[in-house]
C-alpha cells in the first residue's frame, strides 16, 4: 500500500490509479473510504460511467440508498443497456424501499443479463415482500444460478411458508442451521418457524450450534436476544452467563446477565454485575437506567440517559426511560414531554367508507395464512409478514394513501416546533413512512404488552375490527399510552387512554409505551406503521 500511495502523490489526476484505490478498499470492506476515491474519480472524468457507477455502488453498500439514487439519475440514458447499473440501480431503489422502481431496474438488467445471480436474487426478494404469486419460482431461478446463497435457501423456505407448505419450510430452515448453525437469519427463521408450530422450547437450536461451534460468540449474543423478546429472561440471563465462562473477554455478554436478569425481576444479580461492568456506552448507559428505575434511584437513571441522549439526541428508547423516570420524580419536564395537546389524536381516517370495506377481505385472506410472529409485542393473535404497504394490492394502496393523509392532518395539528422536544423538534422535517403490518388479535386474552417502537417519530393504530362492549369492562379493548412496560414494575397508569373507533387512525408520539387492554367476545383487527425522518434529513 505503501508504494501505491506514493504513485497516487506523483500522478493525483490519474482516474484509473485512483478508481483502483477504491476497489481495493471495496475489497477491503470499507465502503465509505472506497466512495471517496470513486467520487475523485468520477468527479475528474464525468464521462466515464464505471467510475460514477462504483461510486453509486459503494454508497449503497454503506446504506446511503438515496444518495447512490442520485448519482446514477443522470447517467440512467447510458447506463440501461448495461445490465451492472440496471442491476445495482435496482439495488439502491429497493435499499431506499422503493420496491416498484427497483423491480423495474431488475427485470431489465435480466433482460439484457438472464443469469445475472444479482439481480435475479433482488428480483426475487422483491416478488416475496410485494406478495407476487410467481416469488418461489423466481427464488428457483435464482437457485439455479447461484445454490451456494443461504438467503436464497431462505427466501425459497420463506415462499413454501406463505403458500401453506409449513413442513417443506422447517425443512429447508432446519438444513440451513444445520448446515450453517453460525448463520443466525436462519438461526431466527427456524425459531420463528417452530414458535408458530407451538413447541415449548422454540429456541433449542441456538444449544446445538453453540456445541458446533463454541466459539463463536455471536450465537449466545443472537440467542439471548430472542429468549427476551419471548419474554423468557431468566433463561436470557443463565445464557448469558454461560457465555461469559465461554468468552471472558467479551464484557458484552456480562451486560446481557445484568440486562435480562434485571428483567426476570433479579435486582441483586443485575446490581452486582453493573458496579463491576467497566463497558461505558450508550448501551450500558441505557441498560443501567432500566435498572435504575427499577431501584427508583431515578436520579442517577436520568443522568445515565441525559449521556445517551448527549450521543445520540433522537434515541426513543432513552426519551421513552426519561420520561418515565420524570414521572416517578413528578418532575414537571414530564408534563411538558408529554402534555403538549395534539401530540396524541384519535382522526378519521379520509374516503374510510370507500377504502375500508375493499381492503378487509384482502386482510382477513392475510391473516388466516399468517403466525403469531416473533419478537414481536403480540400476546396472541396474528400479525402480516413482511411490510404491508409494499404489496401491490391496488386496494391497500389506496389504503395507504388515505393513511398519509391523515398523517398530513395530524401533523397540521401538532403543537408549534421544538428544538428540544423528541417529536416537535421534526414536526416540519421531512417524513416517511417506516414498516406497515396488520395485526388481529381474538378474544379470550390476546393483547399488546406494553412497548415503543425505537425506530419511529411517530406510532399508530388505525382500526377495522373491534368487538363490542363489554359490559364487565368498559375499556376492554382500549388502547393504553403512557403505561410502562411490566419489567420497570413502576406501578405508574397510563397518561391517556384511547376508546378504538372503526374507521378511525390513533397517532402519538413513538416515545409513549403502548399496549392493548384484554378483551372477549370478538376479534379485533388493525393496520398500524410508524413514521419517521426520511433519511438524510435532520
């Protein structure tokens, strides 16, 4: 590297010297490097596309979709008979969500290429998260290409799962753990898979790779993970434990103990790890205000938090903490968190009596081949795969059009902006949509357990379906903002509860812990999304 620096002082306007550095630093895995040296490049000889089609590539690969968007909108004329640039603009478009403008550059870099493993692989994933009847054929295509690809294997098993073929999925699942047990995608697929089956102990799996492969610290770390999201923290906890004796140097697995046997309700565990933990990170930080909370030493939970939110001003699962350690102190920075009118709205929602009764059907049909999923905060019931609103249904398209004007509406109403408040500080910025999922839950005890959403600005419920009163329970059913979730055992009730209405799009704040009220007599349906900045914006 030494003497190829040298030759890049002595020759600083040779593109091709410099278009090589980049590829080596691609070859590298350091994207970001990779990008200026491609930007030089193109930026010295404009006319040459590889140069600006590298550059474009190594932005996707660090995520910046939008901006590799951008680089290649003006080269579009030269570059669609070229079936490298139709394929990484496909890319870029589906990594910035734009599913139906990736799947254009796809099909076209297949046109010109058949058995460019790229893009028939992207082609696939997208027929497979826009609900298309060919997605498992496309994935046998693929296939064909490129066998060696586990996430093709993935997304054939995730097709067979949607039409029905539940045991030619766990099949495939299990042969990739089998065959990979480092591979956690598929780690979490199988787990999904079995939890959906209703075996006791969903998560085994995670044991017998760890015996595979010992060391290896990323399977302990991926299984305690999904033992908390199914709310089995004591055993999250004696995992994590295991996996400190396993890998003393990775203090990261003693935060994990700490985290999860505070969540099983074992303060003294918890407290005895975090007075030894020398990690200081956001993460720690954060953890140890949960715990803190739990102690009501609220004090030092804030001022653990105010070090989150000093890295990272926009963290809703730190505002979420603060705002309950605010209320535990009757602070009144609580009220002024949460209390500001019109930050929570119940709207109608625009043309419902059009939209709703086509969409329905459509849902039902959805749900009926849909599990209870994992990680997710379902007590019961069933939620949609995938991302809702990027199906090509015509009917939940329109749905989501009335749904993003109602946004508009509730944002109109939102109190004046806010440098310093968590959602009003973006009240004007730029917003998007982020996720879409349709969840119905049956009577008899299905419900949401209280949680935030830590990728939102704002959360929602718009509701379909709703049982009918409960004379036992007037509020059976009811949407709850502001309780906390049950592991910080703060004994605080909601700030606000919200009376469901057919036709009708609950809005708040993301950093409100949210839930749903038990209920009898009759399922309850819903759509829900959050929104959030549009990438790139502040």
């Amino acid at each position: 590297m030494p003497v190829a620096q040298q030759a890049l002082k002595d020759h600083p306007a040779d593109t091709a010297l410099i278009n090589s550095f980049g590829n080596l630093f691609m070859q590298a895995g350091e994207p970001a490097q990779a990008a200026e040296y491609f930007a030089k490049a193109a930026q010295l000889e404009p006319q040459t596309i590889d140069f600006a089609l590298n550059h474009a590539i190594a932005l996707t690969a660090q995520g910046h979709n939008e901006d590799a968007i951008a680089v290649m909108v003006p080269l579009e004329n030269q570059g669609r008979s070229s079936a490298l640039f139709c394929s990484a603009r496909g890319n870029a478009e589906r990594g910035a969500g734009n599913l139906d403008a990736a799947a254009v550059w796809y099909d076209r870099a297949i046109a010109l290429e058949p058995r460019r493993a790229k893009a028939l692989h992207g082609r696939a994933r997208i027929a497979i998260e826009r609900g298309e009847a060919d997605a498992r054929q496309r994935f046998d295509a693929a296939l064909a290409v490129n066998q060696g690809d586990p996430d093709l294997w993935l997304g054939r098993a995730q097709t067979l799962e949607v039409e029905g073929d539940i045991a030619g999925a766990r099949q495939i699942a299990q042969s990739l753990v089998d065959q990979a047990p480092q591979w956690l995608e598929g780690s979490r697929y199988l787990a999904a898979l079995r939890l959906a089956q209703g075996e006791a102990d969903p998560t085994s799996h995670y044991g017998s790779a760890i015996a595979k492969l010992p060391q290896d610290p990323n399977i302990p770390y991926a299984w305690c993970g999904v033992l908390g999201s199914l709310d089995d923290n004591a055993k999250a906890a004696d995992i994590a434990a295991e996996a400190r004796k396993a890998h003393p140097d990775t203090q990261q697995f003693a935060l994990l103990e700490a985290l999860h046997s505070g969540a099983a309700g074992d303060d003294d565990r918890a407290e005895a790890i975090f007075k030894k933990l020398t990690i200081q990170n956001a993460e720690r930080w954060l953890h140890e205000a949960r715990h803190r909370i739990r102690l009501r030493d609220c004090t030092q939970a804030v001022s653990l938090l105010e070090q989150v939110l000093e890295a990272d001003p926009d963290s809703i699962s730190a505002w979420a903490l603060l705002g309950v350690a605010w209320r535990l102190m009757d602070s009144p920075n609580a009220d002024w968190l949460y209390r500001q009118g019109g930050c929570s709205a119940l709207l109608p929602l625009p043309e419902a009596d059009a939209v709703l009764p086509k969409v329905m059907p459509i849902l039902h049909e959805l749900h009926d081949g849909s599990p209870l999923p994992l990680g997710q905060s379902l007590r019961g019931g069933t939620q949609t795969r995938g991302i809702l609103f990027n199906r090509l249904e015509p009917e939940l398209r329109e749905l989501q059009r009335s749904i993003l004007d109602a946004v508009e509406q509730y944002r109109a109403g939102l109190p004046p902006a806010d440098d310093r408040h968590p959602l009003l500080r973006h009240r004007d910025a730029p917003w998007r949509m982020e996720g879409s999922w349709s969840v119905r839950l049956a009577a008899g005890g299905d419900y949401h357990a209280a949680h935030i959403h830590p990728q939102g600005l704002v959360s929602s419920a718009l509701y379909l379906e709703l049982p009918p009163e409960d004379a036992s329970d007037p509020k059976a059913g009811w949407l709850e903002l502001g309780r906390p979730a049950s592991d910080l055992r703060t004994g605080l009730e909601p700030l606000e509860t919200i009376e469901p209405r057919i036709g009708h799009l609950a809005l708040f704040p993301s950093i409100l812990y949210h839930g749903t009220r038990p209920f009898s007599g009759a399922q309850r349906m819903t759509v829900a999304f959050d929104i959030s900045l549009r990438k790139g914006t502040a």
